[in-house]
C-alpha cells in the first residue's frame, strides 16, 4: 500500500480560481445556513444537562463525586467560564450554541486540510467542507452542546497531524497528533474507536517497516500528558471510583438495544446523493489499485466509525458526527477523481456539485424552521421565581440549568434508564454525601418531602403517590409545579 496517491499530472490541471473561489463561496453560504440554525433550533434536553453540569462546576462541584454524569468532563470547564463571565441567562445559553457553531467551522476546515493533505488538491479539500457542511445528520447533532463536537474537531486535528508525520517524518507533527487525541479523550470517551484504527494502522506500518517504534512512543508521550493530569485531578479530588463506575462499569450494563436502521431510513432520502457517492467512493478507494495508501486509511478509519456506530446498543444521532468528515473527505476525493479523468469543466463541475447538494441544502432550510421558544422561556421562568439556593426536581432536564438538585442522580431518572440501572448496580443504595458519608436509597417522595424544591417536574413523579397536591399547584407551563406552601 503506498502512502501518496499516484495521479496522472495530465489528468489533474489546476482548477481555475474563480471555481475555487466559488466553492469558498458556497461553504460560506453553507455554513450561514448553519449558524441560522444554532440560532434558531430547539434544544435537545442533552444540551441542558451538559449547561447544567458546567454549572455545577462553577460552584466547585466534582464530576462524579458530586453529581451524577457519564460524560467526560472537560466541555463542562469549558463553558464554566461563560458562565462565570457572561451570567446565568438564556443569553449566555445562546453564547454557547455559537461556540458550537466555531467548532462546526473548525471541523468543516480541518476535514478540508486533511482531504487536501492526502489528496494534493485544494478542490477536493475544498469540496469535503461543502458536503460536509450540507450533510443534515452532522448539522443536527453539530449545533448541539454536547461534547461529540470538540471531540471531533480534535479528533481531526490528531488525524491531520498524523498523516503530515506520515508524509513529512517530523517528530513534532507525531506529537501534536497523541496530545489531540487525548484532548479529543477528554471531552468524549468515544475517540478510543479512532485510537483503535490508529493501532491497527500504526502496526500495519511496522510489520511493512514504513515505521519505527520512536514516533510511537512520541505518540504515547503527547497523549499520556493530558491523561496523567486528568487522572491526578480524579485521585486529589476523590472521585475516581465514581468515574471508573459511571463512565465504564455501566457502559457494559447497557440498556434495551435501539436499531440504528430508522434513524438512518429517516436521514438517507435527506442525504441520497452524498450517501450514495459515499458508498460508492467507498468501493472504488478500496478496489482501485492506483489510489495511495493515505485515502484507503481515510476509508479505512470511515468504516471501521461507522460499523462501530452500528453496533452499539442506543446509535442516537450524535454517534455519527466523526463518520460524516470521513464519508466526506472519501466521497470529495472520489468526486475530483472524475472529474479529473474526464476532464470536466468548471460549468459542469459546478452543475453536479449544486445538484448534489440541493437536497440536503432543503432539508437544511426546513431545520431552522424547527424552533421552540417554550423551551427557554421555562427555564427563564425559574431562573426568575427562583433564589441560586433554591433546589429543584427536574428528572428529564428540561428546565433548570442554574439551580441545585435533589440528589446524586438528578437526571435519566426514568424507567429503566440511569437511574434504574444505577440502583440495581448498586443493591438499591448511593453512596453519597447527603448525610454524611451514609448510603441513602433514592426516594423522590421523601427528598420532595424534606428539601421542599421551589418547583417540581412531574417527569417520574406521580403528585397523589406523593400527596403533594396541597403543595404545590400548577404553574401554566406543561408538568412544571411550583410550591404553595413554606
């Protein structure tokens, strides 16, 4: 397999300027949809837990030890400081889709660079920004504050790096590729599928002696740096037996298996052309001898995602955002291939990109339409009739961002989710610091009893089981309570 691809220069004159320029254009245009849509869309409960969760670091509370998550945490420090700084608003809440929105446009570069990296060509890096940034699934999810975002852009990051290693042997360039994965580790545990591919490639490369052990270890060295500065956060803070327990004991006490085919059946009339190109770029990479080993590992890394996604028990949206820069940089590269070899012109090039993109640029339009001002304005609502001391019952996370909880687990406190699965991995009991250093079992009804919460949610809550009707009365926004008695 060979690193660089083999193109006939012949077949391969240099765009003109002005289809460059166009194709800048167009992922402006592209990504001007997108942060239409950051602005615009309602939000996913996820985004909430993860404000919340921020905001529970701004008040010097540990993941882990002080509340319930099983994420890793390092988007929560991230958007600690907005909060600090910027206030505890729906305002700021709109900040931080914005911040989202800058690292969807370091991913639409970043896939850019590394298409044009194993490509030597600015037209295809440039053409992998555009279907990206078309592509419906990745916007969904992209827009989101969740952490499957930066770890993607990092993730990137490391990919690119690695392949300039690849192509340049400097020892820095393998480096920054470890301390981008671990920072990629730090946000979201489901990088270690990319870290899996890179072994696989890494030992490829040893076993064809197109690779020594130094860079490895100079891998090793840039990614063990963060972790060991994680792992001596966990230890000094004490929770590093609730991190090991929520983040990968319960991975493997998963939940009722979903099928990834409806989601994918939803998404694929939206995408069919850049999903059928991505298939078929597929087919053609893998079996065309004259493509260079570069763009194969980027086929390589692209399936070995996306089967992944496939196999997991609950494949939500979010899973698929490190596929999709992957599918892109393959079906671009595919894309420029032909229409080298047939020496298209730039009306044509321009005709089939437009129409390959129209319908998911449709789709994309329909989405920002998606908006639900209720959502902040429930939470507005409670920051407003609400002191910062005032705890809160919210067990599906749709209205308090800024005030504490009523215990441990405080949210994915449904049947059968984590909660469920928490109490019977643990005999029924928590280990916490409500009184003391005792094990407490988590009873709704007696904490609603004793902490008297300033409003309630009747998600997991029936008010007559908890003879709470006589305190607290309905307030005019769907199953928000608000206590009537002192």
């Amino acid at each position: 397999m060979n690193d660089s691809p083999r193109l006939n220069p012949s077949l391969c004159p240099p765009a003109s300027r002005n289809y460059l320029s166009f194709l800048i254009f167009l992922a402006v245009l592209l990504a001007a949809l997108v942060l239409m849509i950051s602005l615009n869309r309602y939000f996913d409960h996820d985004e909430f837990e993860h404000i919340h969760s921020a905001w529970y670091v701004t008040i010097n509370q540990f993941p882990y030890l002080d509340y319930f998550e099983q994420h890793h945490p390092l988007l929560w420090y991230l958007l600690a400081p907005f909060l600090i700084l910027l206030g505890l608003s729906t305002q700021t809440v709109m900040v931080l889709r914005i911040l989202m929105f800058v690292f969807i446009l370091g991913i639409a570069f970043f896939t850019g660079r590394i298409a044009e990296q194993v490509s030597r060509s600015r037209e295809t890096g440039l053409v992998a920004s555009v279907l990206l940034l078309s592509s419906t699934l990745f916007v969904k999810s992209g827009v989101e504050i969740r952490p499957d975002v930066p770890e993607v852009f990092f993730g990137l990051v490391s990919i690119l790096y690695l392949f300039r290693y690849f192509q340049s042997a400097r020892n820095r360039d393998i480096v920054f590729s470890g301390l981008a994965a671990a920072v990629a580790f730090l946000f979201l545990q489901k990088i270690i599928i990319l870290l899996f591919c890179y072994v696989v490639i890494i030992i490829y490369k040893i076993v064809r002696n197109r690779m020594a052990w130094k860079p490895v270890l100079l891998f090793a060295a840039g990614f063990s740096l963060p972790l060991i500065l994680f792992l001596g956060g966990l230890i000094i803070s004490g929770s590093l037996k609730d991190y090991l327990f929520t983040n990968w004991i319960m991975i493997f006490y998963p939940p009722e298996k979903i099928s990834p085919w409806p989601l994918l059946r939803w998404y694929f009339p939206q995408n069919f052309l850049p999903w059928v190109m991505a298939m078929t770029a597929t087919v053609f990479i893998i079996l065309n001898r004259k493509t260079g080993g570069e763009i194969k590992t980027v086929v390589f890394m692209f399936l070995a995602l996306f089967l992944s996604v496939l196999a997991v028990n609950s494949p939500y949206a979010q899973y698929y955002l490190p596929v999709l820069p992957l599918g892109s940089i393959a079906s671009a590269y595919f894309l420029t291939d032909i229409f080298k070899r047939t020496k298209s012109g730039v009306v044509l090039r321009t005709a089939i990109l437009i129409i390959i993109i129209a319908g998911p640029a449709f789709y994309l339009w329909k989405e920002n339409q998606k908006t639900d001002c209720s959502q902040l304005e429930r939470v507005d609502y409670v920051l407003r009739n609400s002191e910062e001391s005032d705890c809160i019952y919210d067990g599906d996370v749709k209205f308090n961002l800024f005030r504490p909880d009523l215990h441990y687990l405080w949210f994915s406190v449904g049947s059968g989710k984590s909660l469920s699965r928490y109490r019977e991995m643990k005999k029924n009991k928590y280990f916490g610091k409500y009184i003391g250093d005792k094990y407490i079992s988590y009873n709704i009804c007696g904490l609603i009893r004793t902490k008297k919460p300033r409003f309630i949610s009747s998600y997991a809550l029936s008010l007559d089981v908890c003879r709470l009707e006589t305190s607290y009365a309905k307030t005019g926004i769907p199953r928000l309570y608000v206590r009537t008695e002192k």
